[in-house]
C-alpha cells in the first residue's frame, strides 16, 4: 500500500512554495508556525496577481467586462467554500476579514435579542477572538458567561460540558481544534446537547478547517468561522457559515453599500444573502486567492491533509517526549500542534535560539491567556505542521532543541 507520503508526494508539494527555498541566518527555513498562519502556494499567489494584472474591478455594481469577471470569480470563491465544507449554497457562506470577524459577527448578531440573565456557554480553552466578544457582549447585555473545564489531559471535562449546557443555555461556542492543546472537540456530540436544550451552536473551526475535513451538515453547528490565512489563503480572507434560516433572521453587523436592496430617506431592505453582510467593498483579491486555495487543498484532499498531518504531528511527539526535559501540554490524540516547555527557559529565549538555527515557532499565550491560568504557566513554545513539512524538519528541530539545551546549561 502506498504511504500517504507517496501519495500526497511532498516534495512537489513543496516545490509550490516558493518561501520554502529561502534561507533564515543562513539555514533552510523550517516553518513550525503554520497555527499562527500558512505559508501560500504559487497557484493562490498568482491567482491574487491575475486578478490585479487583467481584471481588477469592483464587484456587484460595474456594468463592464472587468466587473463582470471580478464578480463571477469572487462568487465562485464562496461556492467553492460551500463546496469545501459540504454547505447547502454559497448563500451560506460569508466572506469576512478573518475567524475574528466571523466570531464577532455572529456575537453580536445572535445576543442582540437575548435578554437578561440568559446563559452563553464556552469553554476554558477558547482564543480570546471566541472568548472577548462573548465576555464583553455577556457584560453589555446583562448575560451570563459559563466556562466548560478542561480535564487533566486538555480534553473537555465530560461532566463540567452536561452542568454547563442547560434549558437557561441560548448559545454554546466552541472550538473545534485547540490552538494551544491541539485537541480535537467531539463537536458533534456536543452540538446535540446544545439543540436537545434549544441553544443555538457556533464552533471556531480556524484550527480544523485547514486539517481535517469539515462537513457542516454532519456537525449540524449552525454557525462555523474560519479564516483563509491559516489554510494557504491570504491575510484578510475569513468566513463565517450559517444555516440559512438562521442568517435569514439575523440582523447585519455592519450596514452601508452592497448590502442593501432598497433605501430611502426612512427605511432600507437588506440584500439577498450572503451579501446582506457583506457591507462597503470588500477584500476582491483576497476572496478569489482563497478560492485558488480551496482549489489546492481540494486537489490533495483533506483527508490526505489529515492523515499526513496526524503522521508528523505523531513523529515530533514521538520525538519531544525523548527529551526528558520536555513538558508536552495536551491530550495525544490531537491536530497538528505541539505546545511544549523546557524545564524553567523562557519560552520566548527557546524560540529564540531555535530561530537562530532556522527554526519558527511560536511562544506566548496564543491569544489563551485564561487558558494559560489554567496550565498555571505565564507561556508555552509551540510547534504547528502544515502538508509541507517533513520528518527531516522534525530532526532539525529535535538537534535545534539540543542547541536550547547546551545555551541554557540544562
Ligand atoms: C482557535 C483559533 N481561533 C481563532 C483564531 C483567530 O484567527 P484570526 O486571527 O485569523 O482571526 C485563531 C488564530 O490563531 C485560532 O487559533
């Protein structure tokens, strides 16, 4: 049988990463911080250039050939984003600035019209861009804000998720992959819970929509966020799902041109979904970058994204734990993300040493400063792969975690 190295065949994969061939303080690049973004092929950056070179125009609103091709491709690109999350219709599909955005808006869309004292449940490991909207909004509005725990291996507490989700529950969000934890939240399950007590399911997918495949239909979430950086896409590229029912109901985030039907002087009709909110101009070039990354994860298939992802990640792990110095954070059964600490270095002096041999991760809080309380640790270093890493690469960050060693005397 043929490995899913053979046949997702890295090598021409990696050819198509022009960033991929530069050198940092003189030795190959290996890129390890995938969680914070990708890096992007040459098909997503020259669709980007097509579209600037031979048919740059604004969408929606221009009689000409130019604004007719612009619009037909931004619109394929929310097709193929259904497509790719197996959504009914592009009408499902929201292109947004990133999963901030797409977080914020249905934030402050679905609790417009709770009223006091109804419950929002999240969970201890969630960014602060699926935690802040939800806090300050809960604060605003008179809401309460619950927290599922997390349980000694970084999974959520089986218990903690039946008290928190209840008939008082009007929301749960979620995410699907920790940044942090890397671990892979039974989503499904849990969204049965949350509709068995009418609550309504939005899911942070930023760390799974690039690795595995996602199918909302099968999740049933009603609501699911992501963003085009993380998964080759370029910056400024999210998306936010959701049920048409739902986006039907909702009020507009952001009012102004594009999103309308009719105005006058007293009223205004909403436009057509999606672009009822998809307010002012939006990110042309971006959109259609994301659609040539779609095009890209769709021709390796995520299935092969997903087994190869879980064969390094599994390799690094196998890997860090003969490092006895080593503290792994998180379950074993996890994506693509190893967060780590080295006895008592500073997680910022282990990223720094491992850039000087070539080596990017990332160290901080990853935006999980509540979750860093939790781990009672101000920081951790991480290690996030992408279909583009190797083994190889894996090696060189194990003898770069040598180099820590000797500096710091460990
Ligand atoms: C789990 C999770 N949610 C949300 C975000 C926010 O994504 P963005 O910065 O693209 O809005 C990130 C980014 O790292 C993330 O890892």
């Amino acid at each position: 049988m043929l490995s899913t190295k053979t046949i997702m065949d890295i090598e021409t994969i990696r050819k198509d990463f022009p960033i991929l061939q530069r050198k940092v303080h003189g030795k190959p690049l290996v890129y390890f911080d995938n969680a914070a973004t990708s890096q992007k092929p040459k098909q997503v950056i020259e669709a980007i250039e097509f579209y600037y070179k031979n048919y740059n125009a604004n969408i929606h609103r221009s009689i000409h050939q130019l604004g007719e091709e612009a619009t037909a491709k931004y619109e394929e690109a929310h097709q193929k984003v259904a497509d790719f999350i197996n959504a009914d219709s592009y009408q499902n599909i929201i292109f947004t600035k990133n999963t901030t955005e797409s977080l914020n808006l249905a934030a402050y869309s679905l609790t417009s019209n709770l009223k006091k004292g109804d419950e929002i449940v999240i969970s201890q490991m969630e960014h602060h861009s699926n935690l802040v909207p939800w806090q300050q909004l809960a604060k605003q509005r008179g809401l309460k804000l619950k927290f599922i725990e997390i349980d000694e291996d970084g999974n959520l507490d089986k218990n903690s998720i039946e008290k928190n989700i209840t008939k008082k529950t009007r929301i749960v969000s979620l995410t699907h992959v920790s940044n942090v934890l890397g671990t892979i939240n039974p989503i499904e399950k849990i969204t049965k819970i949350a509709h068995e007590n009418n609550a309504l399911m939005v899911v942070d997918g930023a760390q799974a929509a690039p690795h595995m495949p996602v199918d909302v239909k099968k999740l049933d979430a009603d609501f699911y966020a992501f963003s085009g950086h993380k998964m080759l896409g370029p910056t400024g590229i999210g998306v936010l799902y959701g049920k048409k029912e739902l986006l039907d109901e909702m009020q507009p985030f952001l009012y102004g041109g594009e999103m309308i039907r009719e105005v006058t002087f007293g009223d205004t009709k909403f436009n057509d979904l999606p672009w009822k909110f998809e307010a002012g101009t939006m990110n042309i070039a971006e959109g259609i970058g994301l659609g040539a990354a779609m095009d890209y994860l769709g021709k390796v298939g995520m299935k092969h994204v997903q087994q190869r992802d879980k064969e390094l990640t599994n390799y690094a792990m196998k890997r860090l734990k003969e490092v006895k110095e080593a503290k792994i954070y998180g379950p074993e059964e996890r994506g693509a993300v190893i967060s780590f600490n080295l006895n008592n270095i500073h997680p910022h002096d282990v990223a720094q040493v491992l850039d000087s041999e070539g080596v990017a991760i990332r160290a901080g809080h990853h935006c999980c400063m509540p979750l860093m309380s939790v781990l009672k640790v101000p920081a951790t270093a991480r290690a996030s792969f992408y279909l583009y890493n190797t083994e190889k690469e894996v090696d060189v960050f194990i003898n770069a975690i040598g180099k820590v060693k000797k500096v710091f005397g460990v």
